[in-house]
C-alpha cells in the first residue's frame, strides 16, 4: 500500500479501533493496559500483534473480541458499531463473525474434541448434520484424523491448538483472533500451526495474532507492535510503506528486529 491508499472508512474494514483504552482497576495503582489505540484490519488482511510481556496485547485482543469492554474509544466490526454491545450481543457476533483462540486452550474439557468443534455451530443454529459435515471437513484439514472421540486431556498440545482451530473456524468466521496459538508449542508443532494459518490466510481468512514467534510472525501481511498499551510500530512486510505513509524497507528481517 501507499501513501496514496487512504485509510477504508469503517465500513470497509473488518476491524477498526479508534482510541480504543482500557484501565484495570485493582487493589493498588490502576494499570492502564491499552491507552487510544487505532487500528484497521481490513478484510483478508493477517495482522501479527507483538510486543514484550505486559504490553496490553491481549487486552486488546480481547477489547476486539468483545471479551473484555473497553473505557473509551469506538469500535466497528464489519462497519458495525460495537464498542457498547452489551453481552448477549457480543455472544451472537462471536458465534456468527469472530473465531477466537485464547492464550489457554480454551476447550471444553469434558467433550470430545468432535462435539467441542460442533458446539458453536450447533449454538449458531446450524442443524446437526450441518455442523458433523463442518467438523468432519476442518478435523481432515487440519489433520485430526482419528482424534474425534478423544478428549482434550489425551491430545497433544499440538492437537489441542489445532482442534481450539477448529473450533474457532467452525462457523466461517469474518475474522480469527487468535492469542499466542504456539506460544506453549515446541518446534514442530509451532510450525505446523504457523503453515495452517498461512493457509487460511492465503484462502482470505482475515486474521489477528498475537505472538511472539517471529516464525509466525514472518507469515504476517503486517506486524503491530505494542509497547506500555500503545501501538509503537505499524509496519507492512515486505513492503515499502508504513500504515501512517512513511517509507519502510524491513520486509521479513524486520520482523526480526522488531521482536528485540
Ligand atoms: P500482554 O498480553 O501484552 O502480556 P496484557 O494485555 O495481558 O499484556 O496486560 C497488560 C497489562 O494489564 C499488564 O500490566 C497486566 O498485568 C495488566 N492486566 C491484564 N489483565 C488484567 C486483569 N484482569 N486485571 C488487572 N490487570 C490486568
Ligand atoms: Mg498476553
């Protein structure tokens, strides 16, 4: 993109925050996690949200999600105005737009992984039938083939992370939202899920990660950096354009760099 690319109006964007905050307020001093943040996700876009420990990027992820309500600030989601929805709401626009995986695996640990996978297409209204096939093409897609009637506790973590995929994707989301999905994983396994969600991307997923894994990283359209709950560095890859307009020449090996 270019300078001469203007910012989509709210509209075209899957995602956009405009000075989107939020403040914890504990037993001692309130922790501002995520102060005016502005961000626009437009649609097919992979965005990779890094930054160090504590730098407000699950808050945000979560401010994104509906899972936590921001201060202050507007959000859109799909041109949709959305930062006041209240919970019911935000239930209905999770079940039918937003896939999320969550930083721990968020499976339900009492159901297999076949009825885990099924329940929000099932919660959606799909009928039954309609909600096995979904299943059975995500579990082959994403090689969780002989895995169905296991339940979470006896997968991998691997397994674990592809089938909180799973779950997430079940109802054909607008967008993935996705908090550190390889952050617990060893090498193989954290590679496995980096190529799935290339792959998504590639076939127009639209998608949000946070990580800290330059591998995934790397497979970003964008790299959003954080830092003490504000977005310090937004840049594209292996482009030549920043999202502000300024000039950029990092490509991949500035993913690299701007993990530190
Ligand atoms: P990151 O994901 O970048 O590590 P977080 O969004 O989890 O950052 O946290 C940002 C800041 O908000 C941190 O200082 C963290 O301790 C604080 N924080 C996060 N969640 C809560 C919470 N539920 N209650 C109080 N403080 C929180
Ligand atoms: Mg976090």
């Amino acid at each position: 993109m270019s300078a001469a690319c203007p910012v989509p109006s709210p509209c075209e964007a899957v995602v956009r925050a405009e000075g989107l905050s939020k403040t914890y307020h504990g037993a001692g001093l309130p922790t501002y996690a995520v102060r005016g943040v502005d961000l626009t996700v437009r649609q097919g876009e992979f965005v990779a949200l890094t930054g160090p420990s504590g730098a407000g990027k699950s808050t945000l992820l979560h401010l994104i999600g509906g899972l936590q309500r921001p201060d202050s600030g507007r959000l859109w989601l799909d041109g949709q105005r959305v930062e006041r929805c209240g919970a019911a709401r935000w239930s209905v626009l999770r079940r039918r737009r937003i896939g999320v995986m969550l930083q721990f695996c968020n499976l339900v640990s009492h159901m297999t992984v076949a009825d885990n996978i099924e329940l929000p297409a099932l919660l959606a209204g799909a009928p039954p039938r309609a909600a096995q096939e979904r299943r059975a093409t995500l579990v082959t897609e994403l090689g969780l083939e002989g895995r169905e009637r296991s339940m979470p506790g006896e997968l991998s973590g691997g397994e674990r992370q592809r089938a909180a995929l799973a779950r997430a994707l079940v109802n054909d989301p607008a967008i993935l939202l996705a908090d550190e999905p390889t952050g617990t994983l060893g090498g193989r396994a954290s590679r496995e899920i980096q190529r799935l969600l290339s792959r998504l991307h590639q076939r127009g997923q639209t998608i949000v990660t946070v990580t800290h894994d330059a591998g995934l990283a790397s497979g970003a359209d964008r790299v959003v950096s954080l830092f003490d709950g504000r977005v310090t560095d937004d840049t594209r890859i292996g482009d030549t354009w920043r999202e502000d307009g300024r000039p950029t020449r990092t490509g991949v090996a500035g993913v690299l760099r701007l993990r530190g």
